[in-house]
C-alpha cells in the first residue's frame, strides 16, 4: 500500500496545483518513484489511498499498468490517517505480508532485501530506517545491535547490546497482525495505534538500517535539492529513469521545452515538459514543472517554477 491522501502543508501553495504525490522529480511524479521501486521488488498489486486532490492522482497514474502493477484505489471522505487508510484496505492487505509505503518520501531502499531479513527475523514489523542527524527534528527512535526496535515513541523493550538512536523512513514490512491493533474503522495512526502497542506487547518490531538516498519532500527546499540532486547525477534512483533528456552543466529538459536565444539554463535545472524560457534568460539551480514560463531577461536562481506559483524560500 502507498499512502498517498496527505495535504501536502508544509509545500503549499505548491500542493494547490498538485497533491504532493504527483509533485515532479526529475520530471516523474514523486509517487511514480515509489510504485517503480515497488514492482522492482515483484509486488503486483497496490493501494493507494486518496483525499487531498485525489481524482488527479487516480487519473494520472491510472490502473497501474504502466508500472507493471494493479492499482486499487481507497477514497477517504473524511480522511482516515495512515492507520485508519490500511484498515479500510484490509481486505486486500490481510492475506500475507505487505509492504506500506508513505506516498512523499524518494529512496532507493532495496525492498527484496528488507523483505527477506523481515522473514528471517519471524517480525511482525520491520520499519526502514537511517542514523539520526544531528540536530533533526525527527521522532528519536533506538535500535539495538540486533536490529530491534528498542525504543519507539513512548514503548520500550530491553536491548541486546549497545543502541543507536534512528530515524523513521517511511517504509514498513506489516504482518497482518497489525490489524488486531487498528481500530475498524475512523481515524488512526499506524505508529501510535499499532507500533507502538505491538512493542508494548512484546513482539518483535525489527528495524533495517538503511544508508543509501533517502529524502523526507516536506518542504520547497527539500524538494528542490532532490531534483538538484538528481540532475547533477550526485543521487541515481535504479527503479526510475528520470524523463527527459540530459543535456550540459546538469540540466535535465523534458519534451517540448522552449529555450529562445540567448537564454541560458544551468548548473542543476530540471525543466519539465512545455516549459518555455524567453530569450535572454538565466535559470540556475531551480525546478521548472511543465508548463511554467520565464519571461525574456528574467535571472532565476534557486526557485521552483510552476504556472501558478514560485517558491522563493525554496534556495
């Protein structure tokens, strides 16, 4: 399942053009990269739960064929939160083992070998997860030299060996179990309502310690960077060519782009399909979705670009 019904607030006003699913990177929408890492590790059918923009998301990733996958989509009205989305999918998920992916984060995680250590641990959960940066503000987690949860939230088990304190990825292994921690129906968070009581239970979360790229696209700048950093080739994601063709000084154009004389684009510009720049125009490190425009003589550096909207607290 690919959680996909968040609003998107901490990327507005650019998630009131696009739900935060389908904002592009490197010219793809952002859930395309999760749905192609999901078919790389053999999964054939997906959830995908909508709210925020959903139709869109529905009619632009369609049945899911393009990625080799079977898409079922789950309506939320009013929305259900990451619990209460798996809950009402049950019927689907609760036969085996399932993957449960959050809709806005980009990796390359290799879900075959975090599958295979979910089974050879006999976990209910195994959650992805990175060394915790200094100074992040995200939730501080504990994992033992096992490869345990040890603390999580408010829950705590004894550990064996020295801990290290981790972050979430947004990637979890579910065992249909979880399900006796959700409630039936309404909303609920995965980690609070299952995770957490699941360790307080006694049984076994497990936690992949994961080092390749890995981005949270909660804010402009993040989002920004990720593009950045995939047109300059310092990240490659195997599970997705970027769209589009790369031309000189890292700058990544898709179909149909427009560049009048005299303008120039580069280092780090991904420019999506319709763009048009105007003669005379500089564009440096910054994100152009398709249609966007540059007017002639215009010096753009660091901003996302789209028909609507620039971000400018993007640099």
């Amino acid at each position: 399942m690919v959680l996909a019904a968040g609003f998107g607030t901490r990327l507005r006003p650019l998630t009131e053009e696009l739900p935060k699913p389908l904002v592009p990177v490197a010219n793809r929408p952002l859930v395309a990269w999760s749905l192609a890492l999901l078919a790389r590790a053999g999964v054939e059918q997906v959830a995908v739960n909508l709210h925020h923009l959903g139709k869109t998301i529905e009619q632009t990733l369609g049945d899911g064929s393009g990625f080799g996958l079977r898409i079922t989509y789950s309506p939320e009205d009013p929305i259900l939160g990451t619990g209460g989305g798996v809950a009402r999918m049950r019927p689907l998920l609760q036969d085996g083992t399932f993957f449960l992916v959050n809709g806005d984060v980009l990796c390359g995680t290799d879900l075959d070998a975090v599958l295979r250590f979910h089974r050879a641990r006999r976990a209910v959960s195994t959650m992805v997860v990175r060394p915790l940066p200094r100074g992040a503000v995200f939730t501080p987690l504990a994992v033992d030299e096992e490869g345990w949860m040890v603390e999580f939230k408010n829950a705590r088990r004894p550990s064996r060996g020295a801990t290290r304190p981790v972050m979430f990825c947004g990637v979890h292994v579910l065992e249909p179990v979880v399900f006796d921690y959700l409630p039936a129906e309404g909303f609920s968070c995965i980690n609070d309502h299952a995770v957490t009581r699941m360790i307080e239970d006694g049984l076994d979360v497990a936690a992949w310690l994961d080092a390749g790229p890995w981005y949270d696209l909660g804010t402009p700048a993040a989002y920004l960077q990720a593009n950045r950093d995939l047109a300059a080739g310092r990240v490659r994601l195997d599970q997705l060519a970027p769209g589009g063709t790369f031309q000189p000084d890292a700058v990544l154009l898709d179909d149909n782009v427009t560049v009048e004389a005299g303008a120039r684009l580069g280092p780090e510009v991904v420019c999506g399909a319709g763009c048009a720049i105007g003669t005379g125009a500089r564009v440096s490190r910054s994100v152009l979705w398709p249609g966007a425009r540059v007017a002639p003589g215009e010096q753009l550096d660091g901003l996302i670009v789209t028909p609507r909207h620039r971000a400018p607290d993007a640099r």
